[in-house]
C-alpha cells in the first residue's frame, strides 16, 4: 500500500499590503484557496488541509485547522499544519502557499515523485533556483516546527538541514511568483490568462541582446561531446535547435561539424547568434516562435534544447520535437544551474536580503553537491524514452560588479517583478554592490544533460 502524502496550504494571512485576506482574492473565477487546493489535488497530494487565520475558508473534501497566531507569521502556520497531520496517517506533506496561483500541479507530483523515489525534503526549483512547493518527510517534522518561527516558513529547517533538500527542477510546470500588491495581482493576472505570462517573459530576453550574450554561461565542452556520442550523431548529420539565444549552444554544436537550424524567437538574439555562426554554413538561424515554425525538407536526426524548453508551449514541448524527428532519433535538453558554494564571496550570502525584499520566494541556490541528475518529466514518456542523464563538475564564471547587473537584468525573474519592483530590485543590488566595495564576483554553475531516444 502507498504511504500517504498529505497537502498543505498555506492560506492564513490578511495580505495587509494587498487590502484584503489573500484566500478569498478571486482569479480567473476562482480564489486563490480554491486555486491552491486544486493544484495541490490533480498533483496527487491526499488529504488536503487548509490552514485558516485573518478569514474563513470552507472547501469541500478538505481538513481545515485554524491558527489563533496568524498574525505572527507563516511559520506559526506551518507549525499548525503539521502539528494537525500527526494524527492522520500521511508520511509526507507537500506544503504550498495560497498567494502563488502560478504553481502548477505538475509540480506537485514531482515532489511526490522525488519522495516515492527516496527523498526525504524534496523542494521545487524554478530555473535551479529553490522555491516552493516544499515536501517534508514526517520524521522530519518535528524539527521544522522547533525552528519556523516569524514569516520564514520552513526556511531555516532547510537552510539549517541542507544536506537533506533534493532539489526537484520545475521550471517548465508553472512559476513561483507570490501576490503581495494590488499590482502583482494586476500582473498575475494576466500571467495567468492564456499562458500570456510566459509568453511576455520569453520575449524579453530580446531587449538587451548584447548583454545577453556577454553574461550568460555556456555549457562546459564535455557536455556537447557527450550529447554527441549518446544521440549518436555524426559530422553533417541534422540538427534543430529550440531557441537559440545568441548561440551558446549552436556555436558548440556546429564546431563539431553539425548541421544546425536553430529557431530564435528574438530577432535582436538571432542577429548575434548568425553573427558568430559566419564560419559555418551548415549552421542557420530562422526567427520565429518554435510552436509556428514550420519546418521544410527532411526530418531531423536531433533535437536540441539548451535552458529553453520550458518557454515553449507545454502541449508542444514534446509533441512537436517528436514529430520533427526521423525515426529513432534523440532529443537532448540541458542547461546550467546557479549554485553556491559554501565558500562564496560574502556578496552572495548578502545580496538574499534584497532577493527576500523584493518579493523572490524561496531559498538562496544550493551548493553544487546538492544538485543532482535531472530527468525528463512524466509528460515526455509518450514521445521518448531517456536513455541518459549527467551531471558536471561546478564551472565558475567571474562577472564585473556592471556585468552581473546586466546579467541579472537579463534573467526572467527581474523582469517579472514588472518595470517598477524590477527597477527597485536592481537598484537594491547596485547599492549592495557598492557597500562591497564594487567587486568582481565569482558565479558558480552546475551543467545537465538528459537525452532520450524517439519512441
């Protein structure tokens, strides 16, 4: 018999910046508790409980514990829930927030997934980067409750046990962005209607081209020749690439004597990326969307993916690179997560101050050993079988203080905070750069590659 693993939501506070409780705000015809109990349902999770505290919440099929100490904070919450759950016969409880309704269910049970496979604290990643949701093993609950205290959640039991996180990668499920403000509400919003979110977010990487390309890490070379020799490829055999950028990955690849036909969304991107591919003419770059590009000729022998799958459409993401595929060819995705080692400079530990102000849920990156192999998710098996999974060494790339704000600039988050927070953001980082005496910084990344065979 399956152990239990029960759902939790947070869903207690008054959202005092926001002007009402957070539970009962209304999106897309639904409040956010009904959203959250819903993710946390389709993504497996049974029974469900909703912890209550600034107003009333009644839904159907779930257990509801109400915290007299809302007013303290998440982590009474937290302490509240779990407390409850010890007298049902759940194992394991998936703990979600009400006030993040991009969080989808998929990541939900992957959480599950990852427990049913051995993890005992499995946390969602979004890009590498911990967030929520979070799953905790029942033996471990005792010690989240003795440590979550104010509005941290089970933040210091992660940070105090992070020997124990699995980091479970669900970028391409949903995103974690928290409503806080009538304007986040307002920008959610419009996340959450008809995927516009990802959609504007994708596009943004266009509007600083140059920085783009000077800032973002390239996968270590061990990585393209391993993707190689496991998809079996030969020189001039047919490659197509989703997204290219300015061709971290389509340089790599044609230098190793590959056709490539990548597909940029952005024009300013794609410009670069054919900029640095002169010396190859079998190396071509066509700006579209990769959900409207229709493909002439022959099918391909490859499909490849460098941090950029998850911007595509989900019912496509792996139905479409099927189709564009001959008979038993491969599909490699990768990509570099942030990490950080135990030894970093004082500016990364610092710098989480200003990520926690401006509203980034979550954990700062974990050390690189704490990352393990990814996989492809439940959703690819129609189309392809994995048939390899890799982990590489730590890679480090130094930044000028200028550089990693263009750097950060770049990246999705920042802009998802909207043109106003996104601004404050990096104004906070450019000051506490500054307090640091405006150093040169060492980033640290961990590379992946899966690669799975055509079914």
């Amino acid at each position: 018999m399956r152990t239990a693993v029960a759902g939790v939501l947070l869903a207690a506070g008054e959202g005092s910046r926001l002007g009402r409780p957070k539970a009962l705000v209304e999106l897309n015809g639904q409040t956010l508790a009904e959203r959250g109990v819903g993710v946390l349902r389709a993504g497996g999770a049974d029974p469900i409980l909703v912890v209550t505290g600034a107003a009333p919440v009644q839904l159907a099929g779930t257990l509801s514990v109400h915290n007299d100490d809302w007013r303290t904070g998440m982590g009474s919450s937290l302490r509240a829930a779990l407390r409850a759950l010890t007298s049902t016969d759940a194992e394991a409880a998936v703990v979600a927030l009400a006030d993040q309704p991009l969080i989808g269910p998929q990541a939900v049970a992957r959480l599950i997934d990852a427990y049913r496979g051995g993890a005992r604290v499995a946390v969602a990643a979004y890009e590498g980067q911990p967030r929520n949701p979070v799953l905790l093993a029942r033996e471990h609950w005792p010690e989240v409750i003795a440590l979550a205290a104010g509005d941290t959640g089970a933040r210091p039991f992660l940070r105090a046990r992070a020997d124990l996180v699995t980091l479970v990668e669900c970028g391409d499920t949903g995103r974690p962005d928290d409503i806080d403000t009538p304007a986040d509400l307002a920008r959610i919003t419009g996340f959450a209607s008809d995927d516009q979110g990802r959609h504007f977010l994708r596009a943004g990487f266009d509007r600083a081209a140059e920085d783009y390309q000077r800032t973002r890490p390239v996968c270590p070379p061990q990585l393209f020749d391993d993707l190689i020799e496991l998809a079996g490829l030969e020189p001039a055999d047919r490659v197509l690439e989703i997204g290219c950028g300015t061709g971290q990955a389509t340089v790599p690849l044609a230098e190793r004597g590959l056709a490539v036909t990548a597909v940029e969304l952005g024009a300013g991107l794609a410009a670069i990326a054919r900029r640095r591919l002169t010396a190859f003419p079998a190396a071509g770059v066509m700006t579209s969307a990769f959900e409207d590009w229709r493909p002439p000729g022959l099918p391909f022998d490859a499909v490849v993916a460098v941090s950029s799958l998850h911007w595509i459409d989900p019912q496509l993401r792996y139905a479409k690179p099927h189709e564009l595929l001959r008979p038993g060819g491969a599909m490699a995705v990768a990509g570099c997560m942030w990490a950080r080692p135990a030894d970093a400079e004082p500016f990364w530990r610092d710098v989480q101050e200003d990520y926690c102000a401006a509203g980034f849920a979550g954990t700062p990156p974990p050390r690189p050993d704490q990352i393990g192999l990814r996989h492809f998710p439940p959703e690819a098996g129609p189309y392809f079988d994995e048939v390899a999974s890799l982990r590489y060494p730590a890679l480090q790339m130094r930044y000028t203080a200028g550089d990693y704000l263009a750097q950060l600039a770049t990246q999705s988050g920042t802009r998802a905070l909207g043109e106003v927070r996104g601004a404050e953001f990096l104004a906070a980082v450019r000051r506490r750069l500054e307090s640091h005496g405006w150093p040169e910084l060492t980033a640290t990344f961990v590379a992946f590659l899966i690669v799975g065979r055509r079914t």
